[in-house]
C-alpha cells in the first residue's frame, strides 16, 4: 500500500509517518514537504514540494498510484498575513483535493480540527454532527470551517473516493514543544521557568475548557483511516478535559480564576505589543470551543488513546523548559537568528 502524506515533517506529520510504518500493509510512504528535513523513516521518500506554488503536474507526480493522501499540510503563521495563510490553507488544500480527484486516488484523508466547529457547550460533549462553521474572528478555525463545505461538495462530486476528516483537539508531545512556543507563546516567553514549584500562579475562566490528544495518538487515528474502510467524520481527544486548573496542577501552581473579558484584554494588549504572534480572535475561538464525544472513533475506526491528557500536556511542558525539537524544519528546536530571529519576523507578521 502507498500513502502519500502532506506537511509530513510536521507535528502531526512525524507521528503519523510513524503509525503508518508501523502498518504491516503500507510499504511506501511519500511525504510531501516545503523543506526536506534530516528526520526520516524506512518507508518514507521525501518529495520537496510547496502545495501552493507547485503545478498540476507536480502533484499528480506525487499522487500517482497512491491508495490514499493524509492531508496534513497547514501554515498556521503569520497570523497578522491571514491571505498568506488563505492561500497556502485553503487554496492549497483544494489543489491537494483536485489532483486526489484527477489522480483517482481511492481514498483521502483529511485533517480537519476542534476549531471547525460552531461554539458550543463546555458542560457536555457533542458529536460529528454539530455544525462546523468556526469562529469567525481568527483565520485558523475560517479555513478549517471553510474546507469543511469544500469537502461536502467534494464528497458529492466524487462519490467513489473514501473521504475520512479527522477532527482532533490540541496535539501535543515533547519534540514539538519548541515549534509551538513559537507559534502561539512568542520569544519572550522564558521556559526555563516552566517548571513545577516556580510559576505561583495560573489565570483561568470557566469556559477556557478544552481537550488535548497526544501526537502518537493522533498518528494512530490517521493511519487507521488511512488504511481501514472508513468514512465521515471523527473526533479525536484524550479522555479528559483539561482546564487552568490542570495546567496549575501539573506546575505545582495555585489556579486563579479571572473574568474572560480581562484575560482577553491581556492576550489582546500584548498582540497589539506585538509580544505574542497568537491573536485575541484565537483566543475568542477557544473559550467558545465545544467539547467533543469521541464514541465514534473508538466503535468505528477502532481507535482509543494511549496517552491521558496530563501525560501529553506533562510532556509538553517538559519540552517547553527543555528546548526540545526534532530534526525537520518546522520543529527544529530554534530558527536561524534564536529568538531574535523570531523577533525579526514580526511577531506573527511574516513566517
């Protein structure tokens, strides 16, 4: 069997290229990436490709006689540059949907996300079925929002093409730990403080309720819908929900619960600061974000984490103070220049 995995080098890339080479049918996997990394695997061939400049020709190269695409690809900065991010997300996903189309690929896999949904309850959990129109004030859950009625359209036009979206909440693990800082916390957070017994505090709210799923997990879930006769939507999270409080706990800290409004107006302050690349709008999209029941990916897809929530955010936090990072570009430990080079970007203003 050969899949063919975009954003391959990525968070959630690494550890689905991993779950699938540990998949006795898949004997070749093509990862599909803007930069080849050092990182590899047995089974995997790098193709360098950049999916929002690449021709049709290209594509087609890299998707023929495939049995199935994982669409991972996403450029999440820079969040101040949301037609920069449009282009690259949704236009290069819909050109990732088109050569599936023309290449007659059986099966396509995409990664959808917790931020397509509608607001909805932090008391109870909802299923596939809850409308997936995103929070309008931040590009992240717009796009996924967006290619969710793409792929309605996609599915109707191509009724022969096995189409799986996956739906995870926050992934997490050690070795991304790096990237992420970089992408939502910005250069001045100092994570050698990041420890238990140092932070006294930690601000929470009431709707800053969420779920997380550890990165290893998420792989699995990919390569289960890659390689088994499934289709629709599935929610994909650790059991538990995780709030302030529980990041409080891991860090031995005491949770203090503030007004969302005034959390808002900090996140708010230092965007404006240009301190951290994460905007307010994000922030908006995360108290309103349901909770989700997983019950379908467990009965359908086979699938039940390995991982609880604590030990994936536990292994975050452990990365965050340890520097840690792979060896692929989007999670190397630092970029060119350390956090000064962050700095010169523009805090979120240009990738």
């Amino acid at each position: 069997m050969r899949v063919v995995v975009t954003g391959a080098t990525g968070n959630l890339g690494t550890s689905v290229v991993e779950a699938l080479g540990a998949v006795p049918e898949v004997d070749s996997i093509v990862g599909v990436a803007r930069r080849k990394p050092r990182w590899s695997h047995p089974t995997l061939t790098i193709e360098q490709l950049d999916l929002g400049t690449a021709d049709d020709a290209e594509l087609d190269s890299a998707f023929a006689d495939a049995d199935a695409v994982v669409h991972l690809a996403w450029l999440f900065q820079p969040t101040r540059d949301p037609a920069t991010t449009w282009r690259a997300n949704v236009l290069g996903s819909l050109r990732v949907f088109e050569a599936v189309a023309r290449c007659a690929v059986p099966a396509l896999v995409h990664s959808s996300s917790v931020g397509a949904y509608s607001p909805g309850p932090k008391d109870h959990a909802v299923t596939e079925d809850w409308p997936t129109h995103g929070w309008p004030g931040a590009a992240y859950p717009r796009e996924k929002a967006y290619l969710e009625r793409a792929l309605d359209a996609f599915e109707a036009e191509h009724p022969s093409i096995r189409v799986v979206r996956l739906r995870p909440g926050f992934v997490f693990r050690r070795e991304t730990a790096s990237q992420q800082r970089r992408l939502f916390l910005g250069p001045f957070v100092p994570t050698s403080l990041v420890r238990p017994g140092v932070i006294p505090v930690v601000p929470t709210t009431p709707s800053l309720r969420m779920q997380v799923v550890h990165s290893a997990d998420a792989g699995r879930a990919f390569a289960l819908a890659a390689t088994r006769d499934v289709r629709g939507a599935f929610n994909i999270a650790a059991d538990e929900v995780v709030d302030g409080a529980t990041v409080a706990r891991l860090l031995d800290a005491r949770p203090v619960t503030v007004p969302s409004r005034l959390l808002r107006a900090v996140v708010a302050a230092a965007w404006t600061l240009r301190l951290v690349p994460a905007s307010p709008g994000l922030l908006d999209a995360v108290l309103r974000l349901p909770l989700m029941d997983t019950t379908r990916a467990r009965t359908e897809l086979g699938w039940t984490p390995r991982h609880t929530a604590d030990e994936a955010l536990t292994e975050f936090l452990t990365g965050l103070r340890e520097r840690a990072g792979e060896a692929t570009p989007p999670l190397a430990p630092s970029v060119p220049g350390g956090r000064l080079g962050e700095l010169a970007t523009g805090v979120g203003r240009r990738p």
